[in-house]
C-alpha cells in the first residue's frame, strides 16, 4: 500500500485563481539533449494567473523548464513543467506553473478563490480591508 505524501495528496479549495478554457496560441521553447533551442507552436488548453496547459507533441520531464511565448503580445515567461497529462491524437496536455508571478501574462483578471489567499487580488475597484 503507497503512503500519500504532500504531493500526492488532493488539495480541496487549494486553488489558486480560476481556470479559464482559453485557446491561446504560444510558442513553447525548450532546450534539447545537445543544448539548442526547439520550438514548438503551440495553442494553450487553459489558463489562470499561475500558468495553464498546453498540448504538445515534444516529449518534456516533470521539473523542466520552458519558455513560452504569448504569440498575440510576444511577451515570454520561463515556466516549469508540473504535471504530464494525458496524450491525445494531437499531443501530450502537460500542465505549466510560471517561476515568477506573472499575473498579467495573458492580459486577463484572474480573481482568486479564496480572498484569505497570500495570493489574493482585489477585484478592481475594490478596497483592500486591514
């Protein structure tokens, strides 16, 4: 029997912001075996204030990093790998967490769930209570 660790766990009402299913077109870049850059175009499956999921065909490592770049701004964001989903006919959905808070990558409000969150946003308009 396998004990649940932190990781393995479900987080109940752990999230972070919401998930938007958003179709969003990015080029993802990653280093190969022999150090040269590889791109992939790319479309995001959904997004949220930390990150999102993106489908593709190269085969990428849990912890590794990419770049992705927002195709419609050309913004870049260096992102991590969290999770390997599963492979459907046109690739692998593989989830990203960016390594620096990037709240305005995709040009969209992501309010949070929980308002007691470290990572709590007011809406705007609205007047952070002491």
């Amino acid at each position: 029997m396998k004990i649940a660790n932190a990781v393995d766990k479900p987080r109940v009402g752990s999230r972070r912001s919401h998930r938007l299913k958003l179709q969003v077109p990015v080029v993802v870049t990653r280093h190969g075996s022999n150090g040269v850059p590889l791109e992939e175009v790319s479309t995001m499956l959904n997004v949220n204030a930390f990150g999102g999921m993106v489908i593709l065909r190269a085969h990428v490592e849990r912890g590794e990093t990419l770049r992705v770049t927002n195709k419609a701004t050309l913004e870049e964001q260096e992102c991590r790998v969290i999770n390997i989903g599963p492979v459907t006919p046109i690739g692998t959905k593989i989830g990203i967490a960016f390594t620096k808070p990037a709240p305005d990558f995709w040009r969209i409000y992501f309010p949070t769930v929980d308002p007691r969150s470290k990572h709590h946003r007011p809406q705007p308009g609205q007047e952070e209570s002491s």
